[in-house]
C-alpha cells in the first residue's frame, strides 16, 4: 500500500484490485462506493467527503443523505442533494444523485468535511414531512437528528415547520408524536402521547 493516501479512495487514486486486496487484507474497510484506511474514523467528515466525490460544487446534502452523513440512518441507494437557487448552478439528477433546487437552502446548511449538509434540525424538519421513505424509520431517524443536536423534545421542529397540505401536516404530527415518545424513551401506550398532540391541528397548508 502507498504511504501517504487519502482518506476516502477510489478507483481514480488505486486500481480496484489494488483496492479490493487491501479490503481483504484488512488494511482498507469499505465507505458507501469507496474505500478508506483503516485507521480513519467512519464520522461525519468522513461520510461527507465520501459524498462530495459524487457531487459538483455547490451541492447540498440533504435528507436521508444528511441522515446517514450525521450517523443515524443508513446509506441511500440514491443520494439526496439540493441546490440554493441563488447558486445558479445545474446539476442534473441521476441513478445514484437525486436533485432538487431550494430557496434560501443555505441558510440552513453547514459545512462538513467541505460538503454542505443541511443542519439537523432542518434535515428532521424535511424528514418529518417527507412523503417518500417507505422503508425508513423516520421517528427513529428524527429523535437521532434531534439528539445529535441536542434536543430533548421536537418543539423545535414544529416550531420551524410549514405544512404545504393537511396530509403533509398530519404525517408530520404522526411522526413528531412517535418521536417524542422516543425521546422521552417510554412505551408507546394510550395514555402515553405528548400532550401537545392532543392539542394540535394541522397547520393550513402554505400554498
């Protein structure tokens, strides 16, 4: 193996043969579609890194990507990015990138290991409305998101919340209501939900 490598390899710094041998050898451990040193931490800066190499400048990690970037869910098949819309840039979707442009997305956005990532608070606010993830546990995504930036109660996501429909607003509130519970780590039982659920109705769409 050559002396000085980069954290995050791939086929452009080593041959696959090359790379896979050191994998069995136990010098290298696998990262998503790429391969690092053993002695590198799997941590946030490095999982970012291994995602920009799939990503053109100025893309943003978002959802279940910024999710498993901050170590509480597992790696996308697709790998969800954003673009500010005051960036101008093009990137176009693909069958390893989906893409979607965002207002004022930068706002809300932090650089790790030299990607953007959506904060966490934001990536739970996107996940709690998410329509998509069918396989994913979100409630247990969310309380891992909200832990991370130490948050006892989702308050802060309700908080910066804006529901777009009221089937939007009330998967949201399912959500929450699960995530609280997980939070308060008690059982799930009739008299166990929070007692802002009982009170809340689902925000009016923002159309």
């Amino acid at each position: 193996m050559h002396s000085r490598l980069s954290s995050v390899l791939t086929t452009a710094d080593l041959p696959i043969a090359e790379l896979s041998s050191a994998r069995l050898d136990g010098e290298l451990f696998g990262l998503g579609e790429f391969w690092c040193p053993i002695d590198v931490h799997d941590e946030p800066a490095t999982r970012a890194l291994s995602v920009a190499r799939l990503l053109p400048r100025r893309a943003i990690a978002e959802l279940q990507s910024a999710a498993w970037i901050y170590g509480v869910a597992p790696e996308p098949a697709q790998h969800r990015v954003c673009v500010d819309t005051r960036a101008r840039a093009v990137i176009a979707s693909s069958p390893r990138l989906q893409v979607r442009e965002l207002r004022r997305v930068g706002d809300d956005s932090q650089l790790i290991g030299g990607l953007g990532v959506t904060t966490p608070l934001r990536t739970a606010i996107d996940l709690a409305r998410w329509e998509q993830p069918t396989t994913l546990a979100v409630p247990e995504v969310l309380a891992g998101l909200l832990r991370y930036a130490g948050f006892a109660s989702v308050g802060p996501v309700l908080e910066g919340f804006v529901a777009h429909s009221r089937a939007e607003a009330r998967r949201a509130l399912d959500r929450l209501a699960q995530t609280q519970l997980l939070l308060n780590d008690r059982p799930h039982g009739p008299d166990s939900s929070p007692r802002w659920l009982s009170l809340a109705k689902p925000p009016e769409p923002t159309l």
